[in-house]
C-alpha cells in the first residue's frame, strides 16, 4: 500500500499508470495501492479539464503575520546587519 504524505500529491508517474489504467475504480485502486476516491478524483480532473497533473493546493488559512508585515520589514531595514535572534529581542 502507499502511504499519502500530509499535504503533498501522489508522483505523477503513478498519476499517469492510474489514468492508463483500464477497470473500475476498485480493481485499479486496490492494484496501485491507492483509494479509489484518489483513482475517481484522478479520472474526473483528467476528463473535465484534461490535465493529468496535479492542481495546485489551496490553503485558505490567512497568515498569522500578516498585519505585522510592513512594521516587520521597516524594523529589518533599521539594521539589516541584525541576525533574526536579534531581531527578534
């Protein structure tokens, strides 16, 4: 079985051997090792937008910093010279 790693997609050549392949989505699952939501999910993107790459992941968190950036940025160009523990003091 394959394992699926937090966050990153499937190699593509086992993209590519799951869209070759021909059967239904239980015999090509349980033969890559893989869901067969994954194999499903791979088919249809391939079919509706003709891609057999993976899409790009969205993270719809907003960054926790992201309201201290112009005051971070001013604070580096003080003293650019500064390693970031200093900074940070």
């Amino acid at each position: 079985m394959m394992s699926w790693r937090c966050g990153k997609a499937y190699a593509q050549d086992l993209r590519d051997r799951v869209l070759a392949a021909k059967g239904r989505l239980r015999v090509v699952a349980e033969r890559f090792g893989v869901s067969q939501a994954y194999v499903s999910r791979v088919r249809s993107r391939h079919e509706r937008l003709g891609q057999a790459s993976a899409g790009a992941q969205h993270n719809h968190v907003p960054l926790r910093l992201a309201g201290l950036k112009a005051p971070l940025l001013a604070q580096v160009a003080l003293a650019p010279e500064q390693t970031l523990v200093q900074l940070c003091q």
